[in-house]
C-alpha cells in the first residue's frame, strides 16, 4: 500500500512537474549518464588534485591547504551529494517507483537521507566560498604585500582559518532547521536533489531566512574581488620604480588562476541564489531548478581544470602522477 502510494505521488509529482530532464525515457537516461560522468570527473579530478598538493613539497604552502581544503570539499559533493540522485534515478527506473523516502519529507520520518545529504551539499558549497574568499584574501596579500606575506600567511593561521570555515559553513548549512521550524529537507521532484523545503504549505515567510545564503555567499565572493582589483591598480601605481617590493611573476599568475576560481563559481552560484531569491518570492521555476543546482554541482569538478590550465607547476605534477612510464622514459633519455 506504502509501495503504492510513493509510486502515484512521484507519478502525479512528475506530471505536475516535468522537467525537460525527466519528462521521457531518453531524457531520463541522458540525465543519468550525465550523473554518472559527473561523479567520475569529480572523484577523478579532486583526487588528483589532493594527491599533487599532497605529494609535491612545492605545494606545501598555505596556498596549498587552502586548495585541498577546496579538492575536500569538492570531493564530498561526488561521494555523497550526486550518488544518492544516481540511486533514486536507478530505483525509479528499474522499480517504476521512486523510493518511499523521496515521498516524504525530513519531519515525517525518523530517518531521512537527505538529512545527512543536504547539509553536505550546502556545508560543502559554503566551505567553496569561504575558501576562495580565503585564497583571494592570501593572493592579494602577496601581491599587494609582497615583503609581508611569510610573516601573515603561515601554515599555522591557515590550518586554523580552514577549520573554523568548516565548522561555520556547516552549521550555517543546519541553521534553516535550527531556527524555523517550518523549514525541512527533502528529495525534490523537480530538482532531483535533496533540498530545503517547507514542512507546511501556508508559511511562506519562513522561507526569509534562507536568504542568508545569497546574501552569505555574494558578500564574500564579490567583495574581495572589487577590492583585490582596485587596490592592486592602486598599488602597481605608486610603487612602479620599487622593485623590491614588486610581487613576483609567480604570485601574480597564481592570483589570476584564483580569480579564475571566484569568477567560475559565482557564475555557478548565481543561478542558486537566483532560485531561493524565486522561491521567497512564491515561483516554483520546476526546470530553473534543475539547472541551477546541476550547474552547481558540476562545478566541483571545474578546479582541476583551472589548475591545469592556469598553474604550469600543478599541471607537470599531475602528467608525473598519471603517466608515470612518460616521466621513466624521459629520465632514461
């Protein structure tokens, strides 16, 4: 009877709620693959990533923590995040029923997934951002303080600086829980991701509080970025027969990869916060929400690029890492 019931209430979800992903078989498979790949690419690439910062002493500087800390994050969202959305995407086409779970949820139930999964993805996406605003705040330091840097950054302070955004990004992810009542999570229809949602229909005004997050996210992205610019110019200016206290070449490019970095997720990120903005506001934007939050997804799997592309040093280590008989060769010769 349970059986039955989850299988008509995802039916009558999916037709209230068609999403361009799901509405037929082939989109439906399509979708599945694409959650597939993603979960390789990004186990793939962020282990790679913390194998080279690992494994190569050059990456041993703060630099260096705060990207692992970002390849960590990263590397949740693919163990934990995307995997639970392949396991109900199986199940409901092998079954042609969604798991009882999805039908309910996080209030009416003992135990529910995305209990655990939600505030990963949120904890997760919130340790993103506080990281690269902490990577921006270390590159415009040895950039705009070039004498200073060794003396500001160090090891120690980063460690501690990356444990405290931890533990403040995760209990900002709990915070809609925490402080409404009418705020649960559950496995949306249309998103096909586990979400914030509201335990009753009629309290719209609930929902306010998660205006934190854009809020949150869009001051530490966007702020550090116009003043990391602004005071560069600024700097470069006064100080143009100062040779001494010039940043190095390495500094500089490595402050463009990170402004790579800002610029790739806060185009990822603004589609979310566009949504929950929507969502205060009463739209739904079933399709929107499939987007935004698969195009959020999918950028855990972008810094590898990044890297790759932007920083000589990290992409030579990594070609050593995954074509080891290239480097033997290339020391016989």
């Amino acid at each position: 009877m349970i059986e039955s019931n989850t299988a008509s209430w995802w039916h009558s979800a999916e037709s209230s709620h068609c999403t361009v992903c799901c509405c037929t078989t082939a989109n439906k498979v399509l979708t599945l693959v694409f959650m597939v790949l993603l979960v390789v690419a990004i186990l793939f690439g962020n282990v790679v990533t913390l194998a080279v910062v690992v494994g190569t002493k050059h990456f041993h500087t703060p630099q260096g923590y705060l990207k692992a800390s970002l390849a960590v994050a990263d590397l949740a969202v693919g163990i934990f995040v995307v995997p639970l959305s392949v396991y109900a995407e199986v199940y409901l086409m092998v079954a042609d029923s969604a798991p009882q779970w999805t039908s309910f949820n996080s209030q009416l139930v003992s135990f529910h997934p995305c209990n655990v999964i939600g505030p990963i993805f949120a904890g997760c996406t919130f340790v993103s951002i506080t990281t690269i605003f902490l990577l921006t705040i270390e590159r415009s330091i040895a950039v705009l303080k070039p004498l200073h840097k060794d003396s500001v950054i160090t090891r120690k302070r980063t460690t501690i600086l990356i444990v405290l955004s931890w533990i403040g990004s995760f209990f900002l992810a709990v915070s809609p829980m925490i402080f409404s009542a009418e705020i649960a999570l559950e496995y949306n229809s249309c998103s096909r991701m586990c979400n914030y949602a509201l335990s009753t229909i009629n309290e719209f005004q609930a929902w306010n509080i998660l205006l934190l997050f854009p809020t949150f996210d869009f001051t530490l992205l966007e702020e550090p970025c116009i003043r990391q610019h602004s005071k560069r110019r600024k700097h470069l200016a006064e100080t143009e027969c100062q040779s001494s206290s010039k940043p190095t070449f390495s500094d500089i490019k490595a402050a463009k990869t990170i402004g790579t970095l800002t610029v790739a997720f806060t185009a990822s990120f603004t589609p979310i916060a566009v949504f929950v903005v929507g969502n205060v506001l009463g739209n739904k934007w079933c399709n929107f929400s499939f987007f935004s939050f698969w195009i959020l997804a999918s950028n855990s799997c972008w810094n590898v690029i990044i890297y790759s592309v932007r920083d000589q040093k990290f992409r030579l280590c990594a070609q050593k890492l995954l074509m080891p008989s290239r480097r033997k060769n290339s020391v016989t010769n």
